[in-house]
C-alpha cells in the first residue's frame, strides 16, 4: 500500500525519485556498516528523515530558484 502511494508521484517528479533511491542506499549503508548498525532503528530513523529531507529541500530551492530566471 505504501509502495502506491509513492509511485506514481515519483514517476513525474525527477528530485522525488532521486530523494527515494538516496533513502533506500542510505538505509542500507546504516544497516551494513558496522559502527552505524550500532545505532538504535528510533535514531537510524531520525537521521535519515533529517539528512535526506535537508538535502531535499537545498536541491528544491536550486531547482525553484533556477525556474524563475
């Protein structure tokens, strides 16, 4: 079920695609190295939101930036 919510708004939007696949990667790194697979799933959590919403939102203001020139 979440999976359809995610997908089609993700086939339009190139920086929402891009933001899902550096979730998954991250998600993975943090589970196999060992010093991050330390971490509770509660804060893997959170720095996950965290990292990947900021550096979605830094990318957004480039884009939104770019399309009023």
């Amino acid at each position: 079920m979440f999976i359809a919510i995610i997908i089609p708004p993700a086939k339009e939007n190139r920086l929402l695609t891009g933001v899902i696949m550096i979730s998954m990667i991250s998600s993975f790194i943090f589970t196999k190295l060992p010093i991050l697979n330390e971490i509770s799933s509660g804060f893997k959590i959170i720095i996950l939101s965290t990292l990947i919403s900021g550096i979605a939102a830094y990318f957004s203001q480039i884009r939104e930036v770019a399309n009023e020139k």
